[in-house]
C-alpha cells in the first residue's frame, strides 16, 4: 500500500518533474506525489506541506532553489491570490509549449491516439487586453465593497485594481458602478445569507464598434437610483481601445445596460429575466466582415481576435466547395454558420440556448445570408430527428461546452457518416475521449490545431479534423 512518507507543515526539498493541466507543478517526495502550485517543470524548489490525502499532498512553494529559465515575474499585483489567471509567472512561448503539450499528452493518454499530428499552438502577438467580456461578483470583503474576481479556491472577492487581461473599459465600468452604489448606499450579494441586492457585473465589448453592454445582476426585481447609474455611465467618455497603446479602436459608448435578475442561491452568474433600462436589447460586434448581434444570455468567444483566427482555421479543415450541406452544431450565435456559409450549399446551426437562437437568425438577416437555418434544442435530441427526415450533412462542424459531446450525438454522426468532422473544442480531455469514439467507428484523426485564445491560463482551444474512413 502507497502511505503517505510525507507530514503535514514538514519543509522539503523536491525536483518539479511535471505540469498538471490546471498548471500546478507536480513532483514526488518519498515516491509521494506532491502538487505544488506556481512552481514550473524543471525546477528545485522547497515546499511546506499543507494539505495530505490518500494519493497525493498539496505543498506550497517556500523558496526557488533551481529557477527554470521558463519563469518570469508576473506582471499582476494580484496574481497570488486572484482565481483568473494561473500561468503568469511562466513566459509566454513556455506557456504556447505547455497547451500543445497537454493536448498530445491528453489524446495520448485519454484518446489512445499516437502519432497525431499536433501543430504549435497560435499564440497572439501582445496577449494583453484580450477579453471582451469581464463577469466580476460584487460583495462585501470584511467591511469593504469589494468588485473584482473570486480568489483562487474559494468565494472571497479579490478587488484588484485594474486586470490586464480585461478590455481596458471594464475596469472603468467596474468603477464607475462602484461609484453608484457607494453613493446610493445599494446593498451587495451576501452569499452565505442570501441578503443583498447587487450580485455581479458584468460587462461585453464590441470590439470592432466600441459598443458596449452592462449587465448588473441583482438578487431583487428593482434597482433603487438606476437613472443615476445611467447617468453615470453615459455621462462620462470612457475612450477607446487606443488607450492601452496595442489595438486600435474606435471610441468606446455604453449601448445596453440591462438588469439580470436572480434571486436563486446558486453560483451560476445569470437568472432567465432580463430588463433593459437603457439602449438597446443587444450589441453588435464584427468577426471579419460579418456582423454579430450579441445578447446578454448568448455566448460569444471572449478573445476576438483570436476567433478569427480559430474561425478561419475551421473553414481551412472543412475544406469546403460550394456543394455542401453542413451542420453546425453547438452553434451560439451563428458564428461558425455565417464564417461557413459562403463555402456552402445550406447550413444547419442547432443550439439549446432560445436567445442565441434568435440572435442567430438576425446575425443571418443582418449579413444577407439566406442558406442559414437554425434550430433550437438539444443537438442529441434535434440531429437524430433530422437524421431520421432524410436530412444529412456532408461536413460537420462541432463545437461543444466543456464537457463534450453527448454520446448520442457522436453515434447518430457515426451513422449519418459525413466525409469531414470539425472539431472545436475548449477541453482536450473531453475532445480526447469523444475522438476516441469517433477513431473507433470509421473516422481518422488527421490533424489537430491549438489556438491561445486565454493568454496566462492553462485553458486551450483547439480545432481538430476527422475524415471519414473509406
Ligand atoms: N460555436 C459557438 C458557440 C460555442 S459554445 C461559438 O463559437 O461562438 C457552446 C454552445 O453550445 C453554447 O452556445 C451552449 O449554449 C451550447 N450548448 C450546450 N449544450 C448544448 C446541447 N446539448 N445542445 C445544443 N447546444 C448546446
């Protein structure tokens, strides 16, 4: 039997022989595995232990014996305790080399797949500034208002000044709403008790237009003040995309303030209701030359620039030639349909989410694109029913949330038997697992292409391309 050899709060010296995916250093003392976060592959370091379970031990870094040439100093004051990023204190191509690492060792491992072809990762050329949309949990730290980001194992709210991987007007906003509510002397979300009105803020940009949306989350029907919030957020410029001195924009103007209303004791962000107190229901954004209308409920990638990217990637894998039926499946709002479109004969886009459904049909009107239908529903219950109406694709596209696609969805695709499969994933393991299936029923894993599309933490993205067997 494998008994700890290691005490809780002993100090000891280790060689970090391994990276988890969450981009925790992992190494054995005493032939006990010990992971230890912020510390990188290849180093010596010192840990405290502080934490012992029956298969592994958590120690916290002490001191740095033997540096990687891989570290760098992270450039967030808040990076120690923060929950948002955990990769910063490694450099930057280290960190394209860990995400195409973690991919060949998941289809490895997970997919049973050898001798793949994963390509370097596409990393961005200044990962600052990247994301589109901030979500930060309001609430009280202590006898504080605190607005920021939940710390990294637990629901205190760390509210760090400014974040540097946000959009620069989020964190504007984020002031500007803290004005009001200190000056309107509003009540703030206690999660423990559930008393409290302001429970998040969140915040989405257009990029390519400027146009931005401001979603406050109350635990209530009314917001007191809320034209003094408007006041406050309208009256004041808050610049442009120039200001962080890396991307050129136009200037920034709040389009949408919206309140989302929750009153669940639940940790999932959005309630189903909505009220618009200002502007209007949406925003539009651009992806390359098509045109996107974005709810407050629909998801949108976070990282525009390097979608188009991932996009343009898609297509190259669909390899398409004007002739044929596509679904896109897990489709949001339309985007990949309205990038495949043009390649296309028809494509099918099916979702569960209604709002970005609807939001989807109007990002076809609004681009003139008519050989676009969407459907709403579960893709496992919607594709077998097309399936079964004669209705098949030629090439598929997917492009699932983390946990992958649902085994009745790959079975039907097994069926169907499309020459190509497009697989958009933000989870290798679940990617791994549902290309095993596919490997094992007549599909061929060609290549596999990752995208940085969150810069300084240890999530990827990739687009993958299966052919049908012959
Ligand atoms: N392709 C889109 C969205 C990808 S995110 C884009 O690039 O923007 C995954 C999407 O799958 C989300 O919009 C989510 O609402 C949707 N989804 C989750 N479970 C689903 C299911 N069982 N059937 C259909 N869509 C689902």
């Amino acid at each position: 039997m494998n008994l700890p050899e290691v005490k809780k709060n002993e100090i000891y010296t280790m060689e970090i022989t391994g990276m988890t995916h969450e981009g925790q250093g992992v190494g054995r003392i005493n032939d006990f595995t010990v992971f230890v976060d912020e510390a990188v592959k290849g180093e010596v370091v010192k840990v405290k232990i502080i934490k012992v379970n029956k298969s592994y031990s958590i120690g916290k870094l002490m001191e740095i014996v033997e540096v990687s040439s891989d570290r760098c100093e992270p450039f967030c004051t808040s990076y120690k305790f923060c929950g948002g990023c955990n990769l910063q204190h490694i450099d930057y191509s280290a960190q394209l080399k860990f995400k195409t690492d973690t991919v060949k060792e998941n289809l490895k491992r997970i997919g049973k797949l050898e001798d793949i072809v994963v390509h370097d990762t596409i990393g961005m050329e200044t990962p600052l500034y990247y994301r589109n949309k901030a979500q930060y949990p309001v609430g009280m730290t202590g006898e504080k208002l605190a607005i920021g980001f939940y710390s990294r194992r637990s629901h205190e709210i760390i509210d760090s000044a400014t974040c540097n991987i946000q959009d620069k007007v989020s964190n504007h906003i984020r002031s500007l709403v803290r004005e009001f509510i200190e000056e309107n002397k509003i009540t703030v979300y206690d999660e423990n008790s559930g008393n409290g009105l302001v429970r998040h803020v969140v915040t989405r940009t257009g990029f390519k237009t400027g146009e931005v949306m401001v979603v406050i989350v109350i635990n209530g029907k009314e917001l007191p003040h809320k034209q003094k919030l408007i006041e406050v957020l309208t009256n004041k410029k808050l610049g442009s995309s120039d200001d962080s001195g890396i991307k050129e924009g136009p200037e920034y103007r709040i389009q949408s303030v919206i309140l989302n209303i929750n009153t669940q004791n639940t940790n999932i962000i959005f309630g189903n209701k909505n009220i618009k107190i200002y502007g209007k229901d949406t925003i539009i954004d651009y992806i390359g030359k098509f045109k996107f209308n974005i709810s407050p409920l629909s998801f949108y990638q976070v990282n525009p620039l390097q979608t188009e990217v991932l996009y343009g990637k898609a297509l190259e894998f669909a390899s398409l030639s004007g002739k044929e039926i596509v679904f896109d499946i897990y489709c949001g709002i339309g985007t990949i349909s309205l990038f495949l479109s043009e390649k296309a004969l028809k494509v099918y886009g099916v979702e569960v989410v209604e709002e970005a459904i609807t939001d989807a049909r109007k990002n076809a009107e609004i681009n003139n694109i008519n050989n676009v239908e969407f459907i709403v529903g579960e893709a496992e219950k919607v594709i077998p029913q097309l399936y079964e109406q004669g209705i098949k694709a030629d090439v598929v596209v997917v492009d699932p949330p983390r946990k992958g696609c649902d085994e009745v969805l790959l079975q039907t695709l097994v069926n169907m038997q499309p020459k190509r499969i497009v697989y958009v994933s933000c989870n290798p393991s679940t990617l791994a697992r549902d290309l095993n299936y596919l490997a094992s029923n007549g599909f061929k894993v060609i290549e596999v292409q990752p995208v940085d599309m969150f810069p300084w933490t240890s999530h990827v993205e990739t687009v993958t391309v299966l052919y049908r067997e012959v």
